[in-house]
C-alpha cells in the first residue's frame, strides 16, 4: 500500500509539472461591451470519484446555477456517487463518469475525453485548481469562456478563508466574471448542499425514531476515517464517555461505515445505509453531526446540519465544515473541554 502511496505521489507530482503552465497563453475572446454575454452551456470539470471532494462541489455549481439562471450544467467528473449527491440539482444537464480505473474501460476513458472536445459550450471552469487532468480537460474543451482557477493573489489578499476547497473556486469564477464585465459579486459563498425532499427528509425521521424510540434530540457521531486522520478507540472511548456525561438529556447514536466497525465497540445505538441520500436525511434529524475529517463529514455538512470536524493531520482551512453553526477543531491544539464548549454553542443555539 504504501508503495502504491509513493507512486501516485510520483505521478501527481509529475502531471503538476507538466500541466501547471497549462492556460498561461490561454487568450481571452474579444469582448464587445454592448452586447450581454449568454451562459446557457456550462461544464463543470472535477475528475475525483471521492464522496468528500464531489460534496464539495457543490457550492461551485450553485454558484453557477444563480449567477446564469436557467442555464444547463454538465458535470466531467471520474466514477462515484457524482448521481445521488447531484440528484435533486435540475440544472444538471448530464453526469459524465470517467471510470475510476481508465485502463480496465479504456475505451469509455478515450471516448468520454474526446467528449469534451465534440461539444460545445459557453463557459467551462476547472473545480480544483490543483488537478492537474482538470487543467488539461479545461485546455481541450471546446468553450467560449475557460476558467482555469489559476492562483489569484488579489483573490488572496481579499479573502481569509480562500485557502478552503469549495470556497476558492467561487471567489475565483467571481473574479474572473468580473474581468469580463459582470457586475461585482460579494455574497456568501453557497454552503454544501445535496438538496434533500421533503419526502426524504421524513423518511430519514422515520429511521431515526425507530432508532431512538423517544422524543429526545440526538447527536449523531462517526467513529471512522482514512489513514492517519482516524483517532483511536481510546480516544474515542473517553470522548463518547464524556459525552454521555455531559449530555444526558440528548440521545447518542453511531453511524457506521460500510466495514461495521465502531471505534466505542457498539455502545451506541447504531445504523447504516449504503444510500448517500438516506444517510444525510438521517442526520438532517439530528441536532449535531460528530465526525473527524472525512467524506462523511462533508455529507453531514451538505445535509445543513450543524457538524463538529475534528482535524490531526489535514488542513482544516482547506477542508473545514463552515455555515450551519458548524466549527472545526484542531485536536493537537486543544482539549477535551474545548471541544464540549463547541458542542455547547452549536446546542444551545
């Protein structure tokens, strides 16, 4: 595995170099000021299959959708959940998946590439400025209007949290608008958002009553995540601890990730769900959503629940939860007792 680690380090490092000066000699069409430029056609390019980085995505596409109204979005992005997560955004013209392993479905890889280049559109904008493939399928794109997402020190000047994943696309699509003679935007930038019915909403209270059985508010935690940012089960063992302690009027349930393991050995209520949609609807009934740093965070915060991130080893001005009342903690600063006076100011608000 950590092999594999390497090499892929290897590989990104490589492609940055090769396709970082991609878009420098881009030229910007001529733009004729008493016409009103028209965005009918966007594409959205974001090739990760991860849960966490396509929930992330989605304040840059609601930040299309109300910029040009009734404009049809495509979204290029590499194999996952891109589908339930985009599922209620009626915007959305079409989800093109690459596949997650291009050399097992060659031809679908080639033919979804040259896809991009076959059709045209009115605007195309890179969603994390970082990919180096986004930078290349941003180049080849038969477009109007390119949005690279280059690094913008204005952008960084103006902005203390423009270092953050969803946020920096936005500030810099603004940005680059603006240049083009679109009127300066200085709203909030769109919070995570899957949207959820009505229908699902119920149906996700259903589950949880008959979890609970009572008609106590209920804080929902995550005891699991990727790598070095999963704490251990004595770290988890005093927190749920102290959370019982603290929190006896308030029901504590788990949900568990697909390898039904729990970091507390089950001492909670427990559940699980394979449908992304029916998680969120879950915890959209909680009071607060628990988690440390992972995609299952992002749901919770793209469900519009208040959401505490505990961070050790990622950058949580990149990838905190914001909006909601939620906060991000960084555990290797701070205490037990600190994270229970952010826990206090989401439910006593």
């Amino acid at each position: 595995m950590d092999f594999k680690k390497n090499i892929n380090k290897v590989r990104r490092r490589l492609m940055h170099q090769i396709t970082k000066r991609i878009g420098s000699a881009y030229s910007e069409p001529i733009i004729d000021a008493s016409k009103k430029i028209e965005i009918k056609k966007v594409l959205i390019i974001r090739p990760n299959h991860r849960l966490g980085n396509q929930l992330l995505l989605t304040p840059l596409v609601q930040e299309v959708i109300n910029t040009f109204p009734g404009c049809k979005i495509d979204l290029f992005v590499k194999g996952g959940v891109a589908k339930p997560v985009f599922e209620n955004y009626q915007e959305i013209n079409k989800i093109i998946q690459l596949p997650r392993k291009p050399f097992n479905e060659l031809f679908k890889y080639v033919k979804d590439w040259i896809s991009i280049k076959k059709n045209h559109y009115d605007m195309v904008i890179n969603g994390d400025k970082n990919s180096s493939s986004g930078r290349l399928l941003t180049q080849i794109a038969n477009a109007t209007y390119k949005v690279f997402g280059d690094v913008n020190e204005e952008i960084q000047a103006k902005y203390p949290d423009h270092e953050h994943i969803s946020k920096y696309p936005v500030y810099n699509l603004r940005h680059y608008l603006e240049k083009i003679g679109f009127p300066k935007n200085e709203t909030e930038v769109p919070l995570l958002d899957i949207k959820l019915s009505d229908k699902e909403l119920a149906n996700g209270k259903n589950i949880l009553d008959d979890i609970v059985k009572n008609d106590k508010k209920t804080i929902c935690i995550y005891t699991n995540a990727t790598g070095d940012k999963c704490y251990s089960e004595d770290w988890w063992e005093t927190f749920y601890t102290r959370l019982q302690k603290e929190y006896p009027e308030y029901n504590i349930i788990e949900m568990l990730p697909i390898e039904n393991i729990s970091k507390i050995n089950f001492k909670a209520p427990t559940f699980y769900s394979k449908d992304v949609r029916e998680m969120g609807a879950i915890i959209k009934n909680t009071a607060v959503f628990i988690a440390a740093d992972n995609g299952v965070m992002h749901l919770a915060s793209a469900s519009l629940t208040p959401t505490v991130g505990f961070f050790s080893v990622t950058n949580l001005n990149i990838y905190m939860p914001y909006g909601n009342g939620s906060v991000a903690i960084d555990t290797n600063t701070t205490g037990i007792d600190d994270w229970i006076q952010s826990i206090n100011s989401i439910l006593k608000s």
